[in-house]
C-alpha cells in the first residue's frame, strides 16, 4: 500500500524520460523484441539496438499477449522505467511492503504459458544477491555481473535454470569516439553520493574532491538524483568551494561531458570482483575520454591499459596537478586505444550474442 502511493506521487512529481518503443533497427538484433522491466538507463540502450517495450505491472498482459516478444528480459531495477516497479522487486522493509510482490511472478508465469522465454539479469551483484534472489528465483535464466555470485545462485535457482555471468555493456550509438576536443581542463562526475551505504565507494570520491580542492581544479558534478527529494539527504554532495552541482544530464548527452573535460571521474562501487564495473567507466573509455578511477579487480582484468587507476591521495594529487594544464600524448594514445578496445569487446550488441547463444534464440 504504502509502496503504491509512493510511486503515484512519484508519477505526479517526476518528469521521467521517455523510451523509444517498437522502432526496428538495423543490424542482426534489429528485429528481436524485447519485453523489458529494466531501469532507464538498459532500456535506452537496448532501444537503439532492437525492438522493445516497457512492461509495468498493469500493462504486462497486453505487452506479452497481443505484442508477442521473443524475449522478456528483467535487470536487478530499484525503480523500473518512470519508477514503475519500485518496492516491487528489490526486497524493501516490511513498512514499505505490506503485502508480498506479486505482478512479477505474474508476470513469469504468464510468459512461460505464453512460450516466451524470460531472462533475470542482476547488474548489481555482488551487494544487492540478496536483495533480488527472490526474484531471479522465479525466471528461466539467469545472468549476472560478477562471476563470483555463479555459485551462490546455482545453490538457490532451481537445478534446470542456466546461470551465466553477463558482464556490463555500453551502448556505442550513445558513446563513441568522435576526435579529441578537450575544452574544459576541469574534472567532471555523473553519477550519485551516497552517505550511509558502499563506504569505500564514498572515501574514494571524498578523496578526490578533497584534492581538487588542493589543486584548486574545478570540478563539475552532474547529479544524478538532482530531481530527487532524497538528494537533500542520502545523496547530498558535500559542498567544496571547487565543486559546481548541476542537474543530471539526459543518459546520451553524457558523452559530450566526456568529451568535453580533461578529466572524467569513475567511482566503482565494487572492487573485490573480476567481471563487475560500472557502465559509466565503459561510456568514459567509449567517447575516449580520460578515465581516473579507483582500482578494481575488474580494471585491472579489462582497463587498466586505458585509464589512470590512482591508490593514494598523492598519486591522486600530482596526477591532477598535471592533467589541469591539458593531457599529455600519451594521455591521448592511451584514451584512443581504450576507445577501440571497448568497441571491439562490449556493446549491447556483443552481450544480445551471449543472451542468444544461451537462450537460443
């Protein structure tokens, strides 16, 4: 109940942005349709790769009955497109949920009669297994981002389920290597702050504006949860004479804050896994900008030949100090390469291959 009216005052209050639905497009997946309960963010990107449409609780009938997709695909989503499935799939406290989900299993349910195969992906493993395991119990497949999770699902999905790590990809339509234009020697952020929660994830980001503020480097944060009421709270950014707090920017104009600054910040909030990392370092490396980033078992599996991966504050510092008066040739034969590598290694369109390969589509 209580969810529920959360989420028709978000509708009231939030303008959310729009999906392009059931526009085919060229190339091998341009036909596929894709029935989705995602996030923004993966339902964009797929939508510029294949026919898609967005289910939410009240429509799911109509989408899988009379559109008839080849595929329903559903991500670990806090919120789902225009906040659709909040409460309703991550595991929430009892004040927020008085009843237990129901539409998603509904959903499952419906597509299996239907003989449309449905897919669970987690993006968010490690830290949030448990929060969606309910969930992903219930689905034909299961993927996830972090391969150390592989076990932990096989002990918990029913012994026939496929589970298969999926790790994250980017959307080259979006992000892409235009040339170098540089414009701005500052730093730039797109993403959120969290103060209660992936502490590391906090420390690390406190560090480097703590440093642009001993540089005296401008940084330019673009926050993710600016239209949010909860940004005055749990996503408050810390106030430094160096930062300029803007609104976010739509999810494809990121690229040009990429391109723009000298600078563009990554933060991942896991760092014990080989395969996890976040989308935002793949659209960084995609558009060839220059990533600093906290060190990772994943950077260092796929990126650390592409990005600066700074341990201390000093490093962290003189690194800075230098790229504030423009990169250097190496800085720029470095982010090219990154460029090509992510091209060539993690598009949508690579990870529909590892979807299709599995599922047999």
């Amino acid at each position: 109940m209580v969810g529920r009216v959360i989420r028709r005052l978000g509708s009231l209050v939030y303008d959310y942005p729009k999906v392009s639905e059931d526009v085919e497009r060229a190339g091998r997946f341009g036909r596929l349709k894709i029935a989705l309960v995602t996030d923004y963010f993966t339902a964009d990107c797929l939508s510029a790769e294949c026919r898609v449409r967005v289910m939410t609780p009240s429509n799911y009938r109509d989408v899988i009955g009379y559109w008839k997709p080849d595929l329903v695909l559903a991500e670990s989503a806090f919120h789902g497109v225009n906040g659709s499935w909040r409460y309703e799939l991550a595991k929430q406290p009892k004040m927020l949920r008085l009843t237990k989900p129901k539409a998603i299993f509904h959903l499952v349910d419906f597509a299996r009669k239907a003989g449309i195969p449905t897919v669970f992906w987690n993006k968010d493993d490690g830290p949030f297994f448990e929060a969606f395991i309910d969930v992903a119990k219930a689905f034909d497949y299961v993927f996830t981002t972090d391969e150390e999770c592989l076990e932990r699902y096989r002990r918990q999905v029913p012994a026939h389920v496929p589970v298969n790590t999926l790790v994250m990809p980017f959307q080259p339509a979006f992000h892409s290597f235009t040339g170098f234009n540089f414009t701005r020697n500052e730093v730039c952020f797109t993403g959120s702050y969290y103060r209660r929660i992936l502490n590391e994830r906090r420390r690390f980001l406190d560090m480097v504006f703590e440093i642009c503020e001993h540089n005296q480097m401008p940084l330019n944060v673009f926050d993710r949860n600016h239209d949010r009421l909860s940004r005055h709270l749990e996503f408050r950014f810390p106030k430094t004479s160096q930062m300029r707090l803007h609104g976010k920017v739509p999810h494809r104009e990121t690229a040009n804050v990429y391109k723009s600054h000298v600078v563009s910040l990554n933060v991942n909030s896991v760092t014990s896994s080989e395969t996890m990392f976040s989308r935002r370092l793949l659209e960084i490396l995609a558009c060839g900008g220059i990533a600093v980033t906290n060190p990772s078992r994943a950077v260092d599996r796929y990126f650390r030949d592409f990005c600066h991966v700074v341990n201390t504050y000093e490093e962290t510092r003189d690194l800075l100090a230098r790229l504030r008066h423009g990169p250097s040739q190496d800085d720029l034969d470095r982010a090219e390469a990154g460029a090509k590598y992510v091209r060539e290694n993690h598009t949508w369109a690579q990870r529909l291959e590892q979807i299709s390969a599995v599922v047999k589509l």
